[in-house]
C-alpha cells in the first residue's frame, strides 16, 4: 500500500510538471502518458486542487494552470542530467547555429539550479560525447533558417524564400506558408503551401539561400504536417534502378534509406536489382554511387550514367594535377 502512495505522489508531481509545461493540456493526454484511467486523472487533479494549485478545466477543451502560478526549481534525477548531455550535442549539430545558440543560452540557465554532483556529473560527460552529422544540413546564408521558420509556424506569418531545386540553374523566389518542419534522411526540410506551384510542397533546408519573415498572414487554415506527409506531398523524384552483387548489396542497407531506396527483387545470376526514388540525382546519390560503382550497374536512368563519368574525368584532372 505503502509503494502505491508513494507512486501516485511521483505521478502527481509528473502532472503537476506537464500542466505547466503547455497552455493547455488534455485529460487523454495525460492518462496516455502516465498509463492511468480517466477517472485517475481527475482524482489526481482535484488533489492537485485540495493543495491549493489554481488549475482550471474546461469541458472538451482541457486542463490549464493560473499564469501566475509556478513550481519552485525541479530536481533532477541522474537518467534525466545524463539526457541533457546527448540533448545539447544534437542541437549544437542537428540544428542550426542560431537555435543552437538559444539553446546553449538556456543551457547555462538550467545548468544553474542543478546540486553540485549533479553538475560535477554532467562536466564528465560533455567531453566525453561526439556526435557528427553525415553532412551540412543548413546553408551557410541561412545560419537562422530553422529560427525564422519556427517563428512562422507559430505566427502564421508567409515566409520568403530563395530556394535550389535539384533541376534549376540557380535559386528562385518563392513565398510559402510554413506547415512543419521535420528530419529525413539527416536532412532538415519543411513542408509548406507554396504560392509559386499552388500546391503543398517540401523544401529541403540546405537548399535554401535565403528566408525571411514577412508580414503577411497566412491565406488559409492548413492540414497537419502529419497529415501531409501521410498525403505524399514531396518533391519531385527521379527513379533509378541499379543492379549490384550479393555481398555490396549487405553493405548498403545501413545507407540506402537515405538515399530514396524503394525495394529490391534477387535475380537468378546472384545479384540484386534495387529500386530508388532520388531527390538528388546529380550530386548526392551519383557521389554515394561512386563509393561501389565497381560492383554495380546502372540500368537507368542515362542521366546518372553521363554525371558519373563528368565527376570521374574531374577526379581524373585533379590527380594528374
């Protein structure tokens, strides 16, 4: 009985952190999380209340917390400091330099109410912690790309882009009505209402040369980005098929994912035939190709085949430099 008392006070005060932690929370919400009933939940509010926390609920709608009303500084137990470790490495590499620069600023905040061992702790582990992205995810014009897009998102506001497809000559302007953003294939990209195409469209964030906020509202109430990317709003892909033998086609299952694969099919001399839809023919899947195109055949498209061998004569020319 003893340990059910202690585990409802620990789930209370879980509650009690996750009602501050949004404007508005949903009882469902919160019996998902915490694993409980319905009728748990509201026991466990009215508890809440009966200690004096100013919560008010709304049929429908959820429950919210007084503005006023805070909690006095969180402790943290020993899995949570050794999460902000992996945390403040993957923003410090995954995002880009100016949210990467917040969340450095409100590092130092949160470093400031930890107990001396826990701080000691944590300064163990920053050294001894590496993560390194597979390539750059941001262009060096946009430093603030992901920054001005969250901004968007939040106050529905058009954004301004100057942005690369992989079949244009250079950059062209578009104004699109930011959806959400999400990470692929360790690209950033963010889907949004293009007015350019009238049509709902996903941009990839190291393509873009340039963004800015502009003034102007968005023109219309938008689906979810979970319901776009279930649509299939993407961009405009290029099929390739290879052919490769048994032992290469092992190796680039750790890589392929990120590269459009699709499917494969064995064929009856020992080797495998793989299907993908690339997003960058020219550049990044032509440059992964060269990695085992001695053990590979390119069945199509032709294209791929003429920028292979423009990228093999420039190596040529280096080397005989």
């Amino acid at each position: 009985m003893e340990m059910d008392t202690v585990k409802r006070f620990d789930r209370i005060v879980a509650l009690l952190i996750q009602l501050q932690s949004k404007r508005v929370v949903k009882a469902q919400e919160l019996a998902d999380r915490f694993q409980v009933s319905l009728r748990t939940i509201y026991r466990d509010v009215r508890s809440l209340e009966a200690a004096g926390v100013p919560i008010v609920g709304e049929a429908g709608v959820g429950y919210s917390i007084m503005e006023s009303y805070r909690l006095p500084p969180v402790m943290f137990s020993r899995e949570e400091v050794d999460s902000f470790v992996a945390a403040e490495k993957l923003m410090q590499r995954f995002t880009d330099k100016s949210l990467g620069g917040h969340y450095e600023s409100a590092m130092f905040k949160l470093k400031s109410v930890l107990r001396r061992h826990e701080k000691d702790r944590l300064a163990a582990l920053e050294s001894q912690v590496a993560i390194s992205p597979a390539q750059e995810m941001f262009n060096k014009n946009t430093p603030n790309a992901l920054e001005i897009l969250f901004e968007s998102i939040a106050e529905k506001k058009q954004v301004q882009l100057y942005y690369e497809s992989i079949r244009a000559d250079a950059p062209s302007e578009r104004e699109i009505e930011p959806v959400g953003v999400f990470n692929q294939n360790n690209f950033w990209y963010v889907m949004g209402y293009c007015h350019l195409r009238r049509a709902y469209r996903q941009f990839r964030a190291d393509r873009i040369h340039r963004i800015a906020l502009t003034g102007r509202n968005f023109s219309r109430e938008h689906p979810s980005l979970e319901a776009l990317r279930q649509k299939g709003a993407a961009p405009d892909r290029i099929p390739v098929k290879i052919v490769v033998n048994q032992p290469v086609a092992k190796f680039l299952q750790g890589s392929r994912k990120n590269h459009g694969f699709v499917a494969e099919r064995s064929l009856e001399n020992g080797t495998v035939e793989m299907t993908f839809m690339s997003e960058d023919l020219n550049d990044h899947f032509a440059r992964w190709y060269l990695t085992f195109g001695d053990h590979a055949q390119i069945l199509e498209p032709e294209s791929l085949k003429h920028r292979l061998l423009e990228l093999l004569e420039k190596n040529k020319a280096q080397l005989n430099k």
